[in-house]
C-alpha cells in the first residue's frame, strides 16, 4: 500500500484542527447568545436569529451533535499526529509521546482557547454567522446525536434535569432587569434612563418619603378672619390648599381653589360659602406605598392627600405631582423660582434643614441614608442625639457638614461639603 503523503497529512491535520475550532467557537457563541436579544431579532424576522432559535430549542441535541463532531475530529487529529510524528521520528516511544504533546498544544491553543474567547467576546455576531454551516452539519449528526442522547437522558432524568425544560426562558428579578437598564445606558438618551431607573424604585417609596411636610404647607385657618383668608387666596400659588377651622390643626376640609375663585370676585368671602364647596379630606397612613398611593389617586379620581401617623397626627401632605416627579423629575410649575441646590466654585452647598434628604441626594449626587429621617434637620439631630448648634461640624457617611443656623429645636441651614472623593473625581488631569 502506498504511503500517504506528508504534506497530504498536514494538510489532513490543519483541517481538522480547522473543524475543532469551528465546533468549539459555535458551541460557545451559541450558549453565551443573549436570550432576550435574540428573541428581540426573531421578532423582527432574523433568518439566522431564526435558525439560531430553532437550535437552542433542544440543546440536549445542539451540545450532543457539537460534542460528538469535535470528538471524532480530535481522535482523528491526535491519529494523523502519531503517524506523522512516526514518519518523522521513526517507530519509536518517543515519537508517539512527541507527537500527543504536540497535537494537544495545538488543539488547546488553536481549536480550544482562541475560539471560545472568540466566541464568548462575540456571541451574537459568530453565532448569527456560523449557523448557516452549524445548522446542516447538525442534521447529519442527528442519527449519532440521538443515540448518544438514549444513554445521557435517563442520567439528566436520574438527576432531576428535563431536557425539553433546560432553555425556559430565565426570570429576572426587579433588581436584576434595573441592572440591566443601568448597562444599558449608553444607548439610550439620560432622561429616559432616569425614568426607568426611578421606576424601580418608587416601589421601595413610602408616601412619608415624599410628601410635603407639615411645616411646609401652605393652609387656610378660618380662625384669622374671612378678610385675612380672602388676600391669601387672591395671592396662592397652589390649586389645592387643606382648610383648617383653629390653630390646633381640627381640619375643615380641602379647597379646590377654582371653585372660590367667582366668590373672590364677586365681593366679601363669606365662612359658610367657603365651607359649602369645601372636598373631605383623605388621610392616608405615613407608611403607605407611594406606587400603591399612585394607583389610588387613579382609580378615585383624587389628586391630594393627608398623611398621618400611627396616632392619627397629621403629618404632612402628599399630592399626584409628588409622586409623578419621584419618576419623571421635577417639572416647570407656575410657582415661584428658587435657586436650586448645587455645589458652588468651592465644592460646597448651602441647603435649608427643612429639605427631604432624597432632595439633597438627587441635587448633589450624595448617597446620605434615606431610610431613617425624611429631612436633612432630623437626619443631623439623630446623629447628633442632641439638639444642635450653630457653627458645629459633623461629618454623616463620607459627607462634611457645617450647621450655619439653628433655631429652637431644628436646624436651618447648612453648608454641605463635597466629599474629598467627588473632589477628586472632577479635578482636571494634566497630560
């Protein structure tokens, strides 16, 4: 019998190093294929998303049919390597130890580790490319596919594993898809990455966390006098103020103000007219979900709320736009403008105690703890554990803070510091 050619073997063996290559960057590409872009290009009509799909829908077979080929392919590459490591070397022990060293360096490197970095770095691309050759080759190992898969399917059953089950779609949790959105956020404009991010999140906000303080909110007293609540509602800003009957906080009722408006015009406000057109008030627990509160000013058709604790005290009051804002940002209203909180030349701040520290956080970029005091003033007293001063310093988490003004109980203004890290981050590189 005639001898092979040399150069007939190494060409033998470049193309089935070719082919272990071909089976292990598919293999990769295709189970590294992000799922849900692939059904985003089935969707829209992708031929090879479409072939890649109908691959993955049994990777028993996919994985039976890719292992079996790059099986056969490697017993044949390490045979051709002996008998050319023979005729090289002669008939000896050596020779065939030389040649198994050789061929296993040359399948890990180039038919193991090259590919499968290929394919893991770039799966949608290799994948979509390859399976028009992996697609028919996977037809023609179907007979030897499945009878492998007779003896490896009672061990996947003994195992508790269902072939048929192992690509059902994976669920992701809230935090998992927010991760997602957060790298997504290259492609997509910031505004939008915003809104899903403040999405997710207003789930975890409780009304307490947003409403308007009991402090802040501009009220009616009937107690002043019909005259003194006449000029205030000829000069509000607001569309919605609660009405109160005396300074002890009984609570009369909330005024739309347009339904006054004609009264206000017409000449003196009287107290009857004024309670007649007055809307009951809605209390709601301080604890309740902000998306649950959402829903209910849907359903009720309401817009405006009061919050209380657990004794029944009014706490403050929330409103639609309160909760609206919490996902789209602040919005232009017809209310007065006021300087917004930002860090001046110096890297520092000056913010009123009475600010929600979300406020601060989402103005500054701080991360100060949101889960304790809803307010910068209660979030210093607590760490104090003390009624504050003026001109002390304190430092919460990483972020310096100077108490400017304090009055009575609470803290007023305060002068907020950078953290040195930020300060870092921001300063110019010279090259």
């Amino acid at each position: 019998m005639p001898e092979i050619p040399l150069a007939w073997m190494f060409a033998a063996l470049g193309v089935l190093l070719a082919l272990s290559a071909f089976f292990s960057i598919a293999e990769t590409a295709m189970m590294a294929f992000n799922r849900y872009r692939l059904k985003h290009l089935v969707a829209h009509g992708h031929v090879g998303a479409m072939m890649v799909a109908d691959l993955l829908k049994r990777t028993d077979r996919l994985l039976g049919g890719i292992l079996i080929g790059n099986t056969v392919v490697i017993a044949a590459s390490s045979t051709i390597s002996s008998l050319v490591a023979v005729r090289l070397l002669g008939d000896d022990k050596a020779a065939y130890a030389i040649g198994t060293v050789v061929i296993s360096f040359l399948i890990i490197v180039f038919s193991e580790i090259t590919p499968k970095v290929i394919g893991a770095t770039y799966p949608e691309r290799t994948a979509l490319l390859l399976v028009y050759l992996l697609k028919p080759v996977m037809w023609l190992l179907i007979p030897a596919s499945w009878f492998v898969n007779l003896f490896a399917r009672p061990l996947l059953l003994v195992l508790g594993i269902r072939p048929g089950k192992a690509t059902d779609d994976p669920k992701l949790s809230p935090e998992e898809i927010r991760t997602l959105v957060l790298e997504s956020s290259s492609f997509m404009p910031k505004k939008h990455l915003s809104i899903l991010v403040n999405l997710f999140d207003v789930g975890a906000i409780t009304v307490q966390d947003i409403m308007v303080p009991r402090s802040r909110i501009e009220s009616v007293c009937l107690e002043d006098g019909m005259q003194t609540v006449s000029r205030q509602l000829a000069t509000t800003y607001h569309r919605h103020l609660p009405v109160f009957r005396n300074h002890e906080g009984d609570i009369a009722g909330i005024l739309h103000v347009r339904k006054i408006l004609g009264a206000l015009h017409a000449g003196p406000l009287d107290e009857q007219a004024l309670v007649a057109v007055l809307d009951e008030p809605y209390f709601v627990p301080a604890t309740t979900s902000a998306l649950a509160q959402m829903q209910y000013f849907q359903e009720n058709r309401e817009r405006i709320a009061l919050v209380v604790d657990e004794y029944g005290e009014l706490m403050g009051l929330v409103a639609l736009e309160d909760i609206i804002e919490e996902i789209i940002g602040k919005f232009t209203t017809t209310l007065p403008a006021a300087v917004p909180l930002a860090w001046d030349d110096n890297g520092t701040a000056t913010a009123e105690g009475a600010m929600p520290v979300r406020e601060v956080n989402r103005a500054l970029g701080l991360s100060l703890p949101t889960d304790g005091p809803k307010t910068l003033n209660g979030l210093i007293v607590e760490y104090l554990q003390e009624i504050p001063e003026a001109d002390v310093s304190i430092k919460i988490g990483e972020v310096p803070m100077e108490i400017l003004h304090a009055q009575g109980r609470t803290v007023k203004t305060v002068r907020i510091f950078r953290p040195v890290a930020d300060v870092e981050n921001t300063e110019p590189t010279v090259a």
